[in-house]
C-alpha cells in the first residue's frame, strides 16, 4: 500500500480546519512524508474567498477512509488489442511472467481477457481447416507467427474464405479460390494453386517465385509469403496467428474499479481463481492489475486528525484508519486509538497557531500561500482578537506569519469577513451548516451551529425558516437539542436560538432572558469557549 499520510478537519470544515490540514500537509511533505489534505464535507463562503485569494485549491473530498483499489500500488495494465495474435499475447506473457492479458478496444475500454488457459484451450479443440476466416486472422498476423517476408502484399487482398490446405497431390480439384496454401519449390504446384485464385500462398525453406509467376500472382491479387520453416511447421504454428479476440473470455469478467473497497475485492477474490485481476477506471479504461499478494500487508489508511479529536465529528469509517497523530486546540474528547500516538493539544484560538509553531520548531518556513492561508484561519478562528478564545500566541504567530506571507491584516480581514458573512441567496440550511458541530454531554447530542455576521438585523428574515430547518433535523437525528448562535462580529454579542431541550438553562447560564427560542447573550463570540462549557453545565442542570 502507498505510504500516503491523508490529513483532515472536521466535517463541516471551516477556515482554520481546512487551512490546517493544507499547511500540515506541506510540512509532512517538506520532511519526508507523503501527504495530502483532505475534507469532509463542502466548502463554506469565508473557505472558499481565502482559497481563492491565496491561489490555493480545495483539498479533495472524502467520505470514506475505509482502504480502496485506488490506494494499492498496483501493477502495470499490459493491454493488447484484439488482433493480437495467439502466439504474440504467449510470447508477451511468458516475457513479463503473466497469466492473462486485458484485451481493449480503440477506446481502451475493457472488451474481454485473454489468459493462458484460453490459448490452451484452443490448441485441445479441433479447430476446423477454415478457422482463418471464421477468426477474421489478419495476413500480418500470419507473417509474423511464420516469420516470413513478403513476397507479393496486394493492395486489396483476397478475405480469407477458404481453408488451410498443404499442395502436396496433383489433384487440383482438393484446392479451392479464397483458401490459404501451403507449398514447396514445386513450380507446378505454386503455379496451379496461383490460378486457382487462392487467397494466400505460404512457400517454405525460404523458396522464391520466379519472375513469371510473381507477376501472375499480381495479376490473380494472390498474396505470397515465404519463410524460412519447414512444411510441417508452418502447419503446425499457422493457428497461432488466430488474433486472440477469437478466444478471449468476453463474459462474466472478474473486473475492478479503482473505488472498489478491499473488503469487498477480497472476498470477491475468494469466489474465483484468477491469477491477476484488471483494474477499470470511470469510463471502464483499464488502469493496471492486481493480485492477491497485494491484499497481503496491512491496509489500514494512515490519517492525522487537525481541529477535533471528537469521533462524531471525524470521517465516519474514523475505526478502519491508523490514527498517526492528532493537532487541535479543542477539549480532549472521544477518539480513541489502538496505540500511543503524537497528540498535540494547546489552549490557543487556532490550530492554524499550532501548525504554525510546528513550522518554526522544525526550521522550515512555509510557503508564501500556506502562510497567507495561516493567518486566514487565525483571523477566522480568533475573529481578529475579539474572540475570548485568542491569546498572546495567536497574536505573535499571526504577526510573524503576516509578514512570511506579506499581508495587510486589517484590510484582508474586512475583505474575509464581509465574504463570509454575506446572506445574499444563501438558504437556511446553507446557513446552519456553515459552521456545525455536535457534542456530546452526559450522552445527550447537542448540535451546535454558528453564524457570523457584520449585521444582525439581515437574520430576521429567514429566522422563521432557520427555526424549522433545525426542529427538522432533531425530530429526524438522534439529538436533543440545536443551538444556532448568530454572532455580531463588531457588535461582539450573539443571538441565541434554541429548539429543543435545555433553552431555559441555557439562557439561565448566560443570565439572559429568553423570549420564545431565542435570547440575546452579550460578549458571547466563542462557541468552544463561551457556549459549550455553558450548555453542559445547562444539560448537567436539567437531568
């Protein structure tokens, strides 16, 4: 398996989750790793402006970390066509150590397999005298099994209609038009099996025509080879020029793609017996081969967690993966790990803080890029300073990554936020799953959405439908409450709106009147600072 290390936020990411996992990739990378970012879910508005402004792209999307075909070090697809003849897919397969070969069209789609056991087969089966041109077998095909030369290649040849026969009787009745001839230095013999317009004439020990008959060959549109072998021979070997696509296995291939779950490709494997098996791409191109030995060693894809360390908020398939290390700035949560690993947890405003002090520990300096994109998650995550959570790190990291990445912090974070926060055709559930998490407290699931604004009052109208897009998602989940916090980035308060359990304890713990579903709760910027070790003590409250 590839030693790929995949780096991810969590779901739902926002600024800091997917800016970290890019900047911890490219330190991996620059120390000897192979790394990627990746995301699990959609990119929000304020994400995707600081990619855009950076130059930087998006890091792929994915839902699984479960270990697939594509993540094997698979072997080399050795495709033939289907004119191929017998003889040349053995020689290619005795020279390379395979037992079948993908046979592929024009379009290199998959279109049959050809393996040893089919050109075993077909040298037990009684293949009738006229299986060149049942097998539509190409002349060059026949030239090149015989290891002959031309002596005379119309421009139109003959099809050949007929059967295989030897010239060896004067009984000119046994030779027929359209049939392949085989003969010897008998000038009679060639010269009959000429006039009775055979399709192709085969002379061996390298004979030769005289100039008299060549030109009656031309004339007739005969074909003429001459090879070295003997009559026997050239008996003997003629069917290996049938092109494999006469004898490939068309039906009922064992085939897979690229996404193809181990597991399954496992088992899949169990139920045939098959040496090697093609691997298809999207469009069914074939893109290599694999084996049983591939499935040998360990395939646990290796993955580092940045922003979380709460198993409800990582990839979904979280327990098929090799934990490597963890980088967050939140509470110690629930994910656990077969054996020790590095966990790099510190109380800063950002992981992107983190990252950053990773950087400099290790004496390398980020690209130009990934520090603009670190002092995007800072500003983001800390809210340019005015979050509770931001500390005198957050400040010295975001000002010694500013200058690495030669940005007017004001001016970008004005431009950032206004990106961000812009309601402009945005629907309800656009909004709640710009920035989601759920928690969990004394087993009850909370989840928690937040909503950045520079103008509170542009929410009323679609409040209404904010309310039933999250009493939808409690009454179909298997959570107890939804928390929207709609937060005034300058105004440095946020309205709370709460649907379900714990809204009066919760308002309660922030000395706040509620009204309805809602309260309005000042200096409250922080989710993970502020709100959620309220609502615990809110949840603790209402058992």
């Amino acid at each position: 398996m590839k030693n790929k290390i995949y780096i991810t936020g969590h779901k739902n990411p926002d600024t800091d989750s997917i800016a970290s996992a890019i900047a911890l990739a490219e330190l991996k990378n620059k120390t000897g790793h192979q790394a990627e970012p990746i995301r699990l879910g959609d990119i929000n508005r304020e994400t995707a402006f600081v990619l855009n402004y950076f130059g930087v792209e998006a890091p792929r999307l994915k839902t699984s970390i479960t270990p697939q075909i594509r993540d094997l070090d698979m072997d080399g697809a050795y495709c033939v066509n289907p004119e191929l003849s017998m003889a040349g897919a053995m020689e290619i397969m005795q020279k390379n150590n395979m037992s079948s070969l993908p046979v592929v069209d024009g379009e290199e789609n998959l279109v049959g397999i050809v393996s040893l056991s089919n050109i075993a087969a077909s040298y037990m089966e009684i293949w009738d005298d006229r299986i060149m041109g049942r097998s539509d077998t190409g002349l060059e095909n026949i030239k090149d099994v015989l290891k002959g030369r031309w002596l005379h290649l119309p421009e139109v040849p003959r099809p050949l209609t007929g059967k295989m026969a030897i010239k060896a009787i004067k009984n000119q009745n046994l030779i027929e038009e359209g049939d392949v001839v085989i003969v010897g230095d008998d000038v009679d013999d060639q010269k009959a099996s000429i006039e009775k317009n055979v399709s192709l004439l085969i002379l061996t020990i390298s004979t030769e025509l005289d100039e008299n008959l060549l030109a009656l060959a031309k004339e007739r549109n005969v074909a003429v080879i001459s090879t070295g072998l003997s009559t026997f021979m050239v008996a003997r070997i003629l069917p290996q020029a049938v092109p494999v696509g006469h004898v490939m296995t068309k039906e009922n291939l064992v085939v897979f793609h690229k996404d193809d779950l181990i597991d399954e490709v496992r088992e899949k494997m169990a139920e045939s017996r098959f040496r090697s098996y093609p691997v298809l791409d999207d469009k069914h191109r074939v893109v290599g081969s694999i084996s049983r030995y591939h499935l040998i060693t360990d395939l646990k894809k290796k993955i580092i967690l940045v922003d979380h360390n709460e198993r409800n908020q990582s990839i979904d398939d979280l327990d098929s993966a090799e934990i490597l290390q963890i980088v967050d700035h939140h509470r110690v949560a629930n994910v656990a790990t077969a054996s020790p690993i590095y966990f790099r947890n510190e109380p800063v405003g950002s992981t992107a803080t983190i990252v950053s002090k990773m950087y400099f520990e290790n004496g390398i300096v980020p690209s130009k890029r990934v520090a603009g994109l670190l002092c995007a998650a800072i500003i983001s995550d800390t809210l340019l300073f005015r979050s509770p959570t931001s500390t005198a790190t957050d400040r010295y990291i975001l000002d010694k990554m500013s200058k690495i990445a030669a940005l007017d912090v004001e001016d970008f974070a004005m431009k950032m936020f206004k990106a961000g926060t812009g309601l402009e055709g945005r629907k309800p559930e656009e909004l709640l799953n710009t920035d989601v998490k759920n928690f969990t407290f004394d087993g009850r699931v909370v989840r928690i959405s937040q909503i950045f604004t520079m103008d509170l009052e542009s929410i009323a109208s679609v409040e209404a439908e904010l309310k039933a897009a999250m009493e939808a998602y409690i009454q179909k989940e298997d959570a107890s409450s939804y928390v929207l916090m709609i937060t005034d980035i300058f105004s440095e308060l946020s309205e709370v709106i709460v649907v379900g359990d714990f809204k009066e304890a919760l308002a309660r713990q922030f000395g706040a009147a509620l009204e309805g579903d809602k309260f309005t709760a000042k200096g409250l910027l922080s989710r993970k600072k502020q709100m959620v070790p309220k609502l615990g003590a809110a949840v603790s409250e209402s058992r």
